[in-house]
C-alpha cells in the first residue's frame, strides 16, 4: 500500500510538484536517451481522423511480447511526467510502450479540423486497433491517468471493435463522473480550475491559428471561467445541445462497467483534490474489474521522490506482469 514520505503527504503539494518543472527537468536528465529514442507514429483512427504519439522499444535481450498503450490526461500529452515516468519504468521492465496524444493534444493540432472533446472514444479505440493492426505482440495492454483513466475503461467496452483482445487496463484517478469533477473544480482550491481553464484557453488559440477560420477568439478572451467555457463550446462545437448531456456521454457511474470486457484495475486516492472518492462507491462492480483506494496519493501523482518512479508506476508493472502469469 502506498504511504508518502511526511513532505509530500499533502494532496497540494502532491499534485504541484508532480506536474511541476522541476519533475520534469528530473524526468528529461534521468530519461533523456529514452525520450530521443523514441520514434513518432501516426495512427490510422478510422473516420478520416490521424492520431499520433511516441513508440519506445525496452533494451532487452529479446524483443518485448507486450505492449502498453498510455493515455494521458485532459491537456496533457505523450511528454506529461506522469507519462514519461510510467513509460520508462514499462520499458525498463522489458514492456514496450507507445504514448498516444489525444487529438489536438501534444502539437497535432494539424492533424484534425475537428476540436477535441471528451466524447470522442471511436477514434482512440480506432488508434488502438490500428496499433495492433500494424505490430505484432502476443498482448496489448493500456494504462490511462485522469481522463485518459476514463478513456481507458471505455476502450475496455468497446473490445469487439479492436483486432486482437486486450491483456488488461490500469487507470489511475480515473474521471468517473465529469458533473461531479466539474463540481470539485468549480468549488476546490481555485488554483486547479485556473490551471485547466488556461491550458484549455491555449490550446483553442493554438487550434484556431492552424485553422483560422474557427471565429470563436474574440469570444474566448471574454470567458474566464470553465463553466463559462462549457457552456459556449459543447453547443457549438460537439453533437451536444447541453453540457449535462455531455458529461453524461462519458459519465461511468451505474452499471455501464459492467460490461468491461478484460482483467481492469482502478488506482484511486481518498485526498484527490480533482476527483471525489465516492464517485467509486457508485460504479459496478464485475468480477474482472479491481479497484484500490488508497489515503493518500492526490491526482495522478503517487509521488514517494521527485527523483524516484510512483507507486502508479510500480503498481502497473507488477499489475501488468501478474497478468501475464495469468495468461
């Protein structure tokens, strides 16, 4: 079970000094050949649409059976340090691991007209299957962080869609209930909701200069708040009349676990400063899905070092190779 060091047993401090610059700065001089030597690849998503992220082959003796597909969170990217640290400590592990970018995630704003929004799980399974279409590893597995949590769980839904069965998803503070994350965000220390609402703020701008005759700038330099932001991009911009139903289109509460199609574990933290721990208390339950609560571990973080993995890192890995015992 995971127990922080005393400095970093505050979800705050957590949270700041997970995505922070100096865990990256650590990351980049600990991982730097790693990163170089990872190779970009666009995916086929089907539809039309090109996804693309970052393939590393482990330095092993014999080539890796496996691969692990990560997903990072909502404006994050394939160089996220929660992204980087967990792929590297795979790839050590003699995984090998391909970081896939979200659309209009990690500069591929190009890639796409269309603007990014959470509903959008056809295409990620699609990269997904067109990952296994295009290499040959005996299993494939996916860990996700936050709303890549979220995507994670769905993919395992949609298992019929992909080429070859899945050995098995990790998401870590997974987005269970995105009214009620909304709600922590509107309510919680103002500083996350800030946080968010910029980043989504740059990377519309980011889209719109790709794609000018998107119209909506003079408009977003008016909106200051996430609701704010909500409420003029889902009507207009995704097949939603109203932000309710939006939300509910990736809403996992009830019993839409229940049909998960492959072994699942859920990592989730009592102290998440983003998302509410009794959101667990309202999801099915099956019999191949696991969940783990722990007291502490704030939003994706799991930090016992600036300059050490996470227990996210080492719970995948032991995760991951118990299931291939299994296999």
């Amino acid at each position: 079970m995971y127990t922080p060091p005393w400095h970093l047993r505050n979800p705050h401090i957590q949270a700041i000094l997970s995505s922070s610059q100096i865990r990256r700065s650590v990351l980049s001089q600990q991982h730097q050949s790693f990163l170089n030597q990872a190779s970009w690849q666009e995916l086929d998503a089907g539809e039309g649409i090109t996804l693309a992220g970052e393939r590393n082959i482990a330095n092993s003796t014999k080539p890796s059976d496996t691969l692990v597909v990560l997903f990072h969170g909502w404006e994050g990217s394939s160089k996220s340090n929660y992204i980087v640290s967990a792929a590297y400590q795979l790839c050590n592990a003699d995984f090998d691991v391909f970081r896939l970018n979200f659309r209009d995630h990690g500069d591929t704003y190009a890639l796409n007209r269309g603007i990014f929004n959470s509903s959008l799980i056809d295409e990620v399974v699609g990269a997904v299957n067109n990952l296994q279409e295009t290499t040959n590893y005996t299993r494939y597995a996916i860990m996700g962080f936050s709303l890549g949590g979220n995507f994670a769980l769905r993919v395992g839904l949609h298992t019929e869609k992909l080429a070859k069965p899945l050995l098995g998803i990790f998401a870590v503070s997974p987005v269970i209930d995105p009214a009620n994350t909304m709600n922590v965000l509107r309510s919680g220390a103002f500083w996350y909701e800030r946080y968010f609402a910029k980043k989504w703020a740059t990377s519309l701008r980011k889209k719109q200069e790709v794609f000018p005759e998107y119209d909506y700038g003079n408009t977003l330099n008016t909106l200051k708040t996430l609701d704010e932001m909500n409420e003029y991009f889902i009507p207009k911009y995704t097949n939603f009349d109203t932000v309710a139903n939006y939300f509910q289109s990736y809403t996992l509460s009830g019993n839409t676990l229940a049909n998960l199609r492959c072994p699942t574990l859920i990592l989730a933290a009592e102290d998440d400063p983003v998302i509410p721990v009794s959101d667990f208390a309202t999801i099915a339950r099956p019999t191949q899905l696991s969940v783990q609560i722990t007291s502490k571990g704030s939003h994706c973080a799991y930090l016992e070092s600036l300059t050490k993995a996470s227990y996210a890192d080492r719970t995948a890995i032991e995760y991951f190779i118990k299931l291939i015992g299994k296999d």
